[in-house]
C-alpha cells in the first residue's frame, strides 16, 4: 500500500503521525510532501538559512522512516486557493497513486495548515477527473485524514492508531529537529517532545492504550479499516 503526506513545514506532519509513520513504513511505501519551507518560521533567522536547516532535518527523519521526501518549497503563509498549487498538488497525487493521504485539518486555525488541507482535498477530487492535467487519471481518490496536532488546532478523532511500540522511534526522529525544538523552547517555553508525548498520552487515554495517535477520516469508505 502507498501512504502519501502532505503537510506544511518540516516537523509538523512528523510531531502528529510519525509514530503511525513508523508502523506503518514497515510494510507500506511512504512518501511526505512538505508543501512550505519552514523560511518564516523562526524570526531571528535569516529565511534561506532556516529553510536550508529544515530541510537537512527533514531528510535525517526521513531516513529514519525509510520514506520518500519531497520539498515544495513554498513560503510559509503563502498556500492559498490557487490553481498553481492545486495542479502542482494533482500532479503530486497522481504520480505516487497512494491508497491512504494524511493532511492537516481543514478547520485549522493556522492559516497554511488549513488551506494546505483544502487544497489537498480538492486535488484528490480532482486526481481521477479526464483532461485536469498533471499526469496520469487515477481511477479512485485516495482515502484522506486529517492528522491530529496541538490545542487549539485539534481534531475530534474517528480513528486512533496505538503508537505505544514505536514511541521510541517516534522521539528519535523528532529530535533530528534540533532547531524546531529550540526556537520552541526559547520563545514559546514549551518542550516540544514532551508536548507530543502529552498529547499521545492522552489520545492513548481515549482509544485505551498507553499512546496513540488520533486522525478524522475525511474522504473514503470507512467499512475497512485502513489504519493500523
């Protein structure tokens, strides 16, 4: 099975399903699209250097996952509703067929992560229509869900996936984002590893398990579980 993501800068679909990432890595191919650089993520440093930064990072977590990486490098705060990232988004889908796609939430309130996911649910609309262009036409769209993240950009989940046995591997790539985690720490006060533990913690008190992750199906026949 093809497992696609496509979320915003680099560390944000990781903190919020890198745990299902690595459950699922172990027989499934793997492909995460961040849509945005990360440049105007962290204010006191120059935009090219900490895109440049991101990206390294990225790619050490990606190695962990054994997964696919692609960068669309556009600037943080730009993702809106234009045909341009629609089609790049289309072409995206088309080109890795995947049977499951995890994006953002589209009622977010961070305004990339919600258009990002808006988008996202157009282009897989739009992936099986004759003369879009983009590459080949899918037969079916893939299924799509919405991954959780931190309050107060929260999902109400349908589906939770027990992260308990790769928790580990989870906070092992999560701390390839040494930069993330320390403009986090500096100017927010806030441990982000042990912001996300907290939050699987909790998921894993709804779904009755030590961790978990929690995601909201959006698209797709739910009579099959397709999560593991």
């Amino acid at each position: 099975m093809r497992v696609l993501v496509i979320g915003g800068r680099p560390f944000e679909v990781e903190a919020c399903c890198g745990g299902t990432l690595s459950l699922l890595g172990k027989n499934h191919e793997i492909t995460i699209a961040h849509v945005t650089s990360g440049n105007l993520s962290q204010h006191d440093i120059d935009p090219w250097q900490i895109s440049k930064k991101l990206a390294e990072e990225a790619a050490e977590s990606a190695q962990i996952l054994d997964c696919s990486l692609i960068m669309l490098e556009q600037s943080d705060f730009t993702v809106g509703d234009d045909p341009v990232t629609t089609l790049q988004l289309v072409e995206l889908i088309r080109s890795v067929k995947p049977e499951i796609l995890f994006t953002h939430n589209p009622c977010s309130h961070h305004s990339d992560h919600k258009n990002i996911a808006q988008q996202v649910l157009k282009a897989g609309e739009m992936s099986t229509v004759n003369g879009v262009e983009g590459g080949p036409t899918l037969l079916t769209p893939p299924a799509i869900f919405a991954i959780d993240a931190l309050p107060p950009n929260s999902i109400i989940p349908d589906t939770y996936v027990d992260i308990s046995s790769v928790l580990n591997i989870k906070k092992d790539l999560l701390s390839k984002f040494e930069s993330a985690q320390k403009h986090a720490q500096l100017h927010n006060k806030m441990e982000t590893t042990l912001a996300y533990d907290t939050l699987s913690a909790y998921r894993g008190l709804e779904a009755c398990c030590p961790h978990a992750e929690g995601f909201r199906q959006l698209t797709g026949s739910k009579v099959t579980r397709l999560l593991p």
